[in-house]
C-alpha cells in the first residue's frame, strides 16, 4: 500500500475546509486511503532566475500608482522609495533603480519581493487557511515544494517541539495552536507562514506541514510560494543551529 504519511495525503485532502486534522481525524484519513507515489522533483519557473530579476525589475518600474501598490502591501511609501518588511528586518526598494538596501538578498528573495509589490489580483478580507496543496494548481509544485519546505522542518525538529518553539520564536514566530506544536512566521506585510508538526506515537511517525492564507496567490505566483516554503525551513534550520 502506499505511503500513509500526511505528508502525501493531504494532497487529496486539501479540499477540506479544517486544515488542522485532530489526531482522530488524522488517523481515519491515514487508514482510509492510500496516497500515489510522489512525482519526480519539477524545477520552479521556466525561465532563469536572472531574467526573472531583470522582468521584475522592469514591472516594478511600470507601475503608475505607487500609493496604491503601498497601500494594497501594506508598506510605507518614502517617495518613490518602498519601505518593505521582509523576514523581521526592514528594506529600501528604490523604484526608479529598482535596487533594494541593505544589499543582502539573495535574487530569488528579490524577486519575490518585487512580485509582491506588484500583484494587482483581488485578495480576501478574511481568507481562510489551507496547505499548499490546496491552493490552485498547488499539485504541479507539491513534490518540490515539500521536499525543500516541510520535509526539511520535520527533519530538523521531528518528536521535539520545544526545539521548535525555541527556533521559531528566534525566527520571528509566534506560537498557534493547530497540531500538536505551531508556529506563525510573518515573510511579508500581507504574507505569513503557519508551520504545524504533529508529534509521532507508537503507531504514525511525526509530520509537518505549512499552513497559507488560501487567496496567497493573489500576491505572489505559486512558483514564489513554493520558493518562500525553502525559506522558511532554512530559517528554522539555521536558527535551531
């Protein structure tokens, strides 16, 4: 039979409305059904990451109401220079250059902080929470997405939540209460990440999964998201030590 982990099986199980499984709930969906075989790792986004940058850069210099982009992203205007809250550390995106102070992102945090600045797409008052595999077109991503995101926070944490919580809370995080250890991390003014693990027993081994607002997309492409997912788990890593 295949893999029961809720690792795999919350891909047929995004469509629920809960996305906090109990322990009842999560050992009947774990008995009920078998998971297919994970797909082979996918490479996010189609083009390089430097025409990306450069075709991010090129948008943000497009855009006509800087007003009205810091107000949708909930960040300070400071002339035609945005004041951006990234990951508990305060940056300076100059939209004329497009060059972002202090210098020390990588282009793939760039970018997505470009694409959030952006994004135009309606977004929810009060969006409900989902897995990434629950968000559209969240199954293409997922092999890559939880290899580099959840995986690597079940990795490194496991049956110890206090270790967790100790990590979380070095990386910005505040405590939640879904599964048996969570945690909240704000990436961006209108963007946050909710790590849950679900300790092991004697009879399921211990999961994590990554809770997202479900209308995510309307600030970032789901290949970014999917992105963000390795850097939250890096964070973690690095802050666990």
């Amino acid at each position: 039979m295949p893999s029961k982990s809720i690792g795999t099986l919350e891909r047929w199980y995004s469509g629920s409305n809960c996305p906090a499984f109990n322990i009842a709930a999560r050992r009947a969906v774990r008995r009920a059904i078998g998971a297919p075989s994970a797909k082979k790792d996918i490479q996010v986004g189609d083009i390089s990451y430097n025409d990306s940058y450069k075709l991010a850069v090129r948008r943000l210099q497009s855009l006509r109401d800087l007003e009205a982009a810091a107000k949708r992203c909930s960040v300070i205007l400071d002339g035609k220079v945005f004041i951006v809250p990234y990951l508990q550390k305060e940056y300076r995106l100059d939209t004329a250059s497009g060059n972002i102070e202090p210098d020390d992102l990588n282009l793939e945090e760039q970018i997505l902080i470009f694409h959030y600045l952006v994004s135009t797409a309606p977004a929810d008052d009060n969006p409900e929470l989902v897995t990434f595999a629950g968000l559209p077109g969240g199954m293409f991503y997922y092999p890559t997405y939880r290899k580099r995101g959840p995986n690597r926070v079940l990795k490194a944490f496991g049956n110890d939540p206090d270790a967790f919580f100790s990590a979380a809370e070095r990386s910005g995080g505040r405590k939640t209460s879904f599964g048996d250890a969570s945690a909240s991390i704000r990436v961006l003014p209108e963007i946050e990440f909710t790590v849950v693990l679900h300790l092991g027993d004697e009879e399921f081994p211990p999961e994590a999964q990554f809770l997202l607002r479900k209308d995510i997309t309307a600030f970032l492409p789901l290949e970014d998201v999917a992105v963000l997912g390795g850097i939250i788990a890096a964070r973690l890593q690095r802050a666990a030590g």
